[in-house]
C-alpha cells in the first residue's frame, strides 16, 4: 500500500505547483490591467478640458446662429434663418453635453483626491 500513496505523491505535487503558478500568473496579469493613478488623472484632466472646449464651441455655434438668423431676417431669406435657428440648437446641445464631461472630469478629479 505504501508504494501506491508514493505514486500519487509526485502528481499531486505537480498539480498544487501548477495551481500556485496559475493563480500568481492570473494575480500578476489582474494588476497589469488596473488602470494606474497617472492614466486616471489624465483621463479626468481631459475629460474636463474637452468639457470646456465643448462648451465654448457650443457657445460660439449658438452665436453665430442667432446672427444668421438676424441676416436672414434682414435680407428676407428664410433657409438663412432656419439654418440659423439649427445652428443655435445644435450649439446648446453642444454646450450641455460640454457642461456634462466637465462636471464627469470634476467629479472623477475630486474622487481621486485632486
């Protein structure tokens, strides 16, 4: 009976050192694939500059809408006007999802502590 537990012994031992080896592999390829402090606060910083971008584009959009479509008014030209009116809108969506990643890019800089 002896020699049979002996023939055992050395499987077990290759599968418990297989077990371990897999499970430091999988540990080390997990922290490999955390997004490190310095990718986040990068991510947030542009998350929030782009916010703000976004915003003064939809700002600037929103203007030049609202002139088309006092020229339109003045030279009587209704596509100006309704091209203008479109501009506007498409400005203050612009502004709002600006104002939405700019709030995201705060509150992700405030989580991590900056």
């Amino acid at each position: 009976m002896m020699t049979k537990s002996n023939n055992n012994n050395p499987i077990i031992m290759w599968v418990v050192g297989a077990l371990i080896v897999g499970g430091v592999l999988g540990y080390v390829l997990a922290q490999s694939r955390t997004p490190s402090q310095v990718y986040m606060s990068g991510t947030a910083s542009m998350m929030k500059d782009n916010g703000s971008n976004m915003m003064q584009m939809g700002k600037m959009m929103m203007q030049s809408g609202a002139m088309m479509q006092q020229k339109g008014q003045e030279f009587g030209d209704q596509e100006m006007m309704q091209n203008g009116k479109t501009l506007e809108e498409n400005g203050s969506m612009m502004e709002q999802k600006g104002t939405i990643m700019t709030e995201r890019g705060n509150g992700m800089m405030q989580m991590m502590g900056r």
